[in-house]
C-alpha cells in the first residue's frame, strides 16, 4: 500500500473500501507517514550540519493554509548567531 499518497488524495468518504478503512482514516495515517519521514528528515540534517560544524539547523514550517495546499510544509535551514 502507498500510505504516503493517502496523506494528500482528497478522499474524506465515510464509506468504507477495500482495505477496510473510510477515506477520513486513510488520509489521517498518510498524514502521520508524511510527518514521520519529515521529522527523520529534519534529524538528519541537524545531525550532518551539527557533525560539520555548520552553525546551521533545520526545522518544519507550514507555509500555507491545506485549504489552499495539502503540500504546505517545507524544510527551513537558519544560520544560528
């Protein structure tokens, strides 16, 4: 199964389909499988750019409304003073 695309498919249906779960539920566990691989993202970045001493770090930051975009975090690197 792609659990990742569940995160952005546009299915809300109550109904339930063939893997037994309603759209609202496949789209809730994509949702957390996108966090998830983003979080380890940001963990290892800041441990590469920690480990090269790159006075930098990395961390989510939702840009835009879901409304407008299911696509709306990005990765932001700052240079720490």
């Amino acid at each position: 199964m792609f659990l990742l695309s569940w995160a952005n498919c546009g299915s809300t249906s109550d109904e339930k389909d063939y893997t037994g779960m309603t759209g609202s539920e496949k789209q809730e566990i994509g949702w957390k499988c996108k966090r998830m691989l983003d979080i380890g993202r940001v963990i290892h970045i800041n441990k590469k750019l920690q480990e090269s001493n790159m006075n930098m770090k990395v961390s989510l930051v939702k840009y835009i409304d879901s409304s407008i975009s299911l696509e709306n975090v990005m990765l932001r690197v700052e240079k720490l003073l």
